[in-house]
C-alpha cells in the first residue's frame, strides 16, 4: 500500500495513476401465468408503484429486454406500462401496438406510452402563463410567449424524463401525489434515450440537494437573494396551485420552505435504494466483448450514481457457446445473471409462446425475485473498525479513473469516477485523513490515518 500525501483539501488524494495493485393484439388472452403479484414483489401493505429499467450498449437487446419484462409483469397480473423516450419503433414492432404520448393498452394488463420532450414542454410553460396572469409579475411578457414555437435544447430531455416518471411512479410522496396522472400502475418499465441519460436520472435527486443547499444560502444570505427569491417562490407557489391543487409552499416564505424541498429530494434519493421501488438491470450480448465491457462499466456507473444492479440480462443469440456463457458468469459474479431466448424480429411474435418457453425461465425468475434481493445485493461500501479502512466496490474502472478527494474535516471521503461523484459519510471510529489507497479486483481499499 502507498502513502498518500495530501497537499490541499482541494485537489485529489490520489488518481492510482502511479498504483500498481397499437392495434391491439389479436392474440388470445395469455393464460395466468405461474408467477403471482406477490410474487413480484408486491406487498398488501405498499402500494408503491416499482420502476424497472436497463442499461446497456446500444444494439446489446436494452429495449427488447424492456418489453420482454412489461410482458412478464403483465402476465404475472401486475399492472405494468413501458415507457420509451425515443423515437425507435422496435417497441411497437415487436408488441404490435402503436405508442403515442398518452398510454395505450397493448393488451392484459400492459399498457405503453412514449414521451415526446416538444409536447411535454408546453404543460408547465402554461401553467406558469395562468400563474403569472394572477399575478403580473412579467406584465404580461410570459403570456406572449409562443410555446408551440420553441424547440428542445440539450438537457430537456433528462428533465422531462424526470418529470415523467416521477408522475408515474411518485417517488417524492405528497409533491408527486398532487401532480400523478389518473393511472395508476404497479410496475414502469422505463426504456430510456440513452444508458447515459438515464444515470444522471437516477443521481439527480441526490446531487439536487447539495445545489439546493447553495442555493438556499444565496438566497437567505445575500441582497440578491432576499430581493429575488420571495418572487420566484411566490410564482412556482401560484404554478402549483394551478387546477386546485394545494400548492406545495403553502403561502409560506419562511425555512420550512427549504426543508420541504429537501425532504422531497431526499424520498426521491432514498426510493432508489429500495429494492421493492427500483430495479435496474444490466444487459449485453455475451458474444460481442465490447457489450460485455460495457455493462461492467454501467454496474460501476449505477453505483457512482446512488442506486444498485439487480441483475445482468444475457440476449442469447442461436450461436451462443456454453464457455462464452461461463465466461460471462464469472465476470460478473457474485451479480445474479440470466440468458432469455433470440428472439426473431421478422415475424409477429406470440408472446404468450415466448413466456411459456422454458428458456425464458430463467430471466422471468430474475425479474420476479428483484425485489427480494435486499439481503443479497452487495454492498457497495463496506467499513471495517478494526482496521480503520473502507472498501468500495467500483467494477468497470481502470486505477487510474478513479480520484479521491477529501473535505469537511475527514468526515467525508468524495470519490470521482465514470463521469460521477459519489459522496461517502464515513462512521466516526473511521474518520479522518486518507493515509493509503489499493485497488483489488473490483473494490478499491482506503485506508484511513
């Protein structure tokens, strides 16, 4: 183990640059299938709508995976939706439905929508139309602007995303509840624009607090704040009132105002560590090494970004050899794993046939059991007392990626890897400054002074 010096609380400790160590189907109606709603996860007492999505190289089988599992959810009696953001039409191909921006039923219990960032603009743009004409706050200037007219610019989509799926699912409690759509659903399976959209997603409730904390103290603390900020509250306030909902500030200008928000961010980052609320799934082509890498990257990303994988999806393809199968395996072990059968897109496909397949066995008992993976998943961060030190499981990172930084005292420890930043609360018989870092496998060891 080497030493790591530190120079500034302010540059990195160390960058392991210099370590070595529709039409609707015409179908019959799929028979009940042997899997139940409890089986899935669902519990009487929580009625908490679960978020299911998958990350992968594209080409790798991502969306195929997505309505491979809307269909199993569907067939095993839970109220299922899929959700696309995108314009591919291999969804609608293989379900033999037409999606648009508002749900569809596609058949027993499956419903699909696609969200369209350019229609989607226009809903909050008028409701802050309709908040201003109370108020007069632009004088007029926010009513004369054309909604129709503007375009999607970069970062719009993830927004939007966001938005979206929190109407669906409600991860942010009493906020969500007031602005949830009338369906209601027990499973979304999300089939995103990109693997790289989708995990700025899933940290975005986590890293919106900590801008919202800087941004609270401009507000509270500066002449700029105190002049602005009553105004702007007071506009969203009017927003959320908007078709008698209760609005969220409550006529309040006061810090309740600012725990609120924390508190609602703060649901939202804590769901994604529930296994019963989110499930994310890796998937890959086992024949193609590059599919292969790149879901070992996406399972280091998925953790940088606060959440963990709740399995690995093989797509099998016919030519798939048994040794490419355990080389698979091995790679990603202890992660549970699982193939589901080619399927051909140059047919309809019988997706009753397809379930019943016992080659899709295999997958179906990965999706149901994710949710009571709780005490198996691994732990992404391991302390150890004894030997002052913390163990972080980083899989898909090269050494010299990864780049730890320290503040406030030694009672965090920041790491820096795959795009993301993850912050560390070290317990109080560990704390203190980074004295060595070594990197084992999968898991990098740092240890404290």
């Amino acid at each position: 183990m080497m030493a790591v010096s530190v120079v500034s609380s302010q540059v990195p400790l160390t960058s392991f640059h210099h370590l070595k160590g529709r039409r609707k189907s015409r179908s019959r109606r799929p028979r009940a299938m042997p899997i139940s709603a409890s089986d899935s996860g669902t519990d009487e007492n929580d009625k908490s709508t679960t978020l299911i999505t998958f990350l992968g190289k594209g080409g790798s089988g991502k969306t195929t995976s997505a309505v491979f599992a809307a269909q199993h959810y569907a067939m095993a009696g839970l109220s299922t939706c899929l959700v696309l953001h995108s314009q591919d039409p291999t969804a609608e191909y293989i379900l033999n439905c037409k999606i648009g921006n508002s749900p569809v039923v596609c058949n027993s219990n499956l419903s699909a929508v696609r969200i369209e960032t350019t229609k989607m603009l226009l809903e909050p743009l008028n409701r802050l139309k309709q908040a201003d004409a109370r108020l007069n706050m632009t004088q007029g200037v926010l009513g004369g602007v054309v909604g129709e007219e503007l375009g999607v610019l970069p970062g719009m989509d993830s927004i939007v995303s966001a938005i979206a799926l929190e109407r669906l699912v409600g991860f942010f409690g009493n906020f969500a509840q007031r602005n949830r759509r009338k369906e209601t659903f027990d499973v979304i399976v999300y089939d995103g624009i990109s693997p790289e959209e989708t995990l700025r997603m899933i940290g975005a409730s986590s890293k919106a607090r900590l801008y919202l904390k800087y941004l609270r103290n401009v507000a509270e603390k500066t002449d700029l704040g105190r002049l602005t900020a009553p105004s702007l509250l007071k506009l969203v306030d009017e927003a959320l009132s908007i078709s008698g909902r209760r609005p969220l500030l409550n006529g309040n200008m006061s810090a309740e105002i600012w725990d609120a928000i924390d508190r609602m961010l703060e649901r939202g980052s804590s769901a994604l560590a529930e296994p019963h609320k989110f499930g994310c799934f890796l998937v890959m082509n086992p024949n193609n090494q590059m599919s292969v890498n790149s879901a070992l990257r996406y399972w280091g990303c998925t953790i940088q970004a606060g959440a963990q994988v709740a399995g690995a999806i093989c797509t099998a393809s016919p030519h798939l050899n048994e040794e490419s199968a355990e080389r698979v395996r091995k790679n990603f072990s202890p992660l549970p794993l699982s193939f589901f059968p080619h399927l051909p897109t140059d047919s309809s496909l019988d997706w009753n046939a397809i379930m019943l397949n016992p080659a899709s066995k295999e997958a179906r008992d990965l999706l149901s059991l994710q949710a009571k993976r709780s005490s198996s998943l691994m732990s992404s961060v391991k302390f150890d007392a004894a030997k002052k030190s913390v163990t972080l499981l980083m899989p898909g990172f090269d050494k010299s990626e990864i780049k730890l930084y320290q503040y406030r005292g030694g009672s965090e420890l920041l790491v820096e890897a795959g795009d993301q930043r993850r912050v560390i609360h070290l317990p109080p018989q560990i704390q203190g400054k980074v004295g060595g870092a070594r990197f084992i496998e999968r898991s990098l060891i740092v240890t404290m002074q």
